[in-house]
C-alpha cells in the first residue's frame, strides 16, 4: 500500500466505472443539470465526454477527485471544465494543476444556495480549491428555463425587427454594445483584446451554435433607428436564448425586454418547449427583464476563469 497520488487521463474502457465510483451526494455540480445531462459518459456510450479530457486522482487505487471537461462534438480543444469533485481536497487542486487542459469552470448550485449550510459547505469547498488552482472567480449568473406553462409574454410592439445577412453589419452593432457592457464574459474579452476581439468572440459563439444564421435579428424603432441585436439560438442541448445586446444610446428605455420577447416569440414559433438563458448577476436591467418576461431562475453558477 503506499500513499503516492497518482494522476491521470482515463480510458475508454473504464472511465464510466471509476469516474462515477468517487462518493458525492449531488448538493452542488452537474448532478443539477437537466437530464440526461447530469450523468457522466463518454461519447462512445452515447453521452458528452471524452476520456482522455477526462482525469482523475487516485491513492491506492481508489479516486478521491475527478475532473471532466466539455466541448461540442467539433471543437479541438475544451469549452468547459463541467466536472470538479473530489474527497480529498489537496488530490483536487493537484489534479487541476496536473491536467494539461484550460477550459472555465463553471460550478452549478441550486437558487438560494448560500442559504442551505450543506450547500454552500460543498460550493465552497470546490470554489476555493479551485482558486488555489489558479482558477480566479469572474461572475455569478442567474440560469433562466422558459417552458410553454410559463406563458407567451405579450409583444411590446415598439420595434421591429429584421433580418441582417451582412456579418460586418453584424459585427458593427456587437462592437456598439461591447463598447460598453454589463457582461462579465465580454467585459473580460474586452480587457485582454479590446471591442474587436470581443465582438468577433461573441461572433463565433453565434456560429458555433448549430442554429440557422437566417435566426438572428436586428432592432429598429418606427422612425428606423437602431435599438440593438438579439440572437434566438439552439446549443447542443436546447433552444437558448444567444445573445440580447441594445447599443449605448438607445439603453434606459426598457428595450431589452422588447428584445428578450421577440427572442422568445421567434424561439416557441420554432417548436422550442423549452428555452434555457442566462445573465450576469449584477446585470439588474436584464435581470429584471427576465423577470418580467415570465422567466423562472432554475440555478445559480459560479463561474470562475481558467488559469493563463
């Protein structure tokens, strides 16, 4: 027996198995995730991982942290470190530290999850061993899950809406609203990139999104002014909501939710019984949109920024 710690990338055919042997109670992580998405397998059997982006730790033989990170079934590299467990805390930030792979981690919790001791207990413990990774935190955001029971909010009718096949023209709106954003994510671009760099990010997230480009919307006023982009997507998963974005002018009117609603509207014209969104917890107009719009909070995430 020896206590050495051992460090690895899994294999195909026994990565489910040890994987899924560490002990968690499901408090926190992908086990909130919808189903079938808050159970871990591998592409080979039908789920979403990979097994050499898969790693865990083991002593004895035993694992006591694991780590799984995501990307869609195109991407050369990860998008997302979805999984971070572990029974031992130390084995959880060597693992981190260990794994040639960088990806934001991105930790689900209930709504609330500061209020329940046993939660926040187990958020914590993952948010700061992850911090002694490397990983910095950068935002909380609200996750949103729209379903018909929820209502067709009512069209505002104060824009209209059109189609825009120019990427230029595209990209000349999303550097308006990046110029000064609420966004985290995009605020982050912005700092390491400048405007450019984060429009064209948010550009490729658009095409990445296997949804139809003829989807995405500019907004005017009447008088042929323009109000904003917003972007009814689909991920590998769902119906999302991509992108909502009003330029710096136009902002304190309430536009966002006029823009959310059509979203919403072009989404559930679609055939979508279901559309997942998100925002920035300090984002409090958009916040309130949703809110207004009939959408209800389902999680909480902590999202944290990969190590340089």
């Amino acid at each position: 027996m020896t206590d050495r710690l051992v460090i690895r990338a899994l294999a195909e055919h026994e990565a489910r198995e040890l994987f899924t042997s560490l002990p968690d109670p499901g408090l926190v992580g992908r086990p909130l995730a919808d189903p079938p998405f808050n159970v871990y397998g591998t592409r080979a059997t039908g789920g979403e991982y990979r097994p050499d982006w898969t790693w865990v730790a083991l002593r004895d033989g035993k694992v006591v942290a694991r780590a799984a990170f995501w990307a869609g079934p195109d991407d050369e590299k990860p998008v997302a470190l979805d999984w971070f467990d572990f029974t031992d805390r130390e084995a959880g930030v060597a693992l981190l530290r260990a794994t040639p792979l960088r990806a934001d981690y991105e930790l689900l919790l209930p709504p609330g999850w500061r209020e329940d001791p046993g939660v926040r207990l187990a958020a914590e413990a993952r948010i700061d061993a992850a911090a002694e990774a490397g990983y910095r935190p950068l935002v909380e955001r609200y996750r949103y899950l729209w379903t018909p029971e929820c209502g067709l909010p009512e069209r505002p009718g104060r824009l209209e809406f059109r189609q825009e096949p120019d990427d230029d023209a595209i990209l000349a709106v999303l550097r308006r609203v990046h110029g000064s954003t609420l966004d985290h994510h995009a605020r982050r671009a912005v700092a390491t990139g400048g405007v450019e760099a984060a429009a064209r990010e948010e550009m490729d997230f658009f095409r990445w999104c296997p949804s139809p480009r003829a989807w995405w919307r500019l907004a005017y006023t009447p008088g042929g002014e323009l109000v904003g982009i917003q972007v009814p997507a689909a991920n590998q998963h769902m119906p999302v909501v991509g992108f909502i974005g009003v330029v710096p002018e136009q902002r304190g009117h309430g536009y966002g939710y006029d823009l959310l609603v059509e979203c919403t509207h072009q989404l559930a014209a679609e055939g979508a019984d279901r559309i997942a969104a998100a925002t920035d917890v300090p984002n409090a107009p958009m916040a309130a949109a949703f809110a207004r719009a009939g959408y209800p909070v389902t999680q909480h995430r902590f999202c944290m920024s990969h190590p340089a």
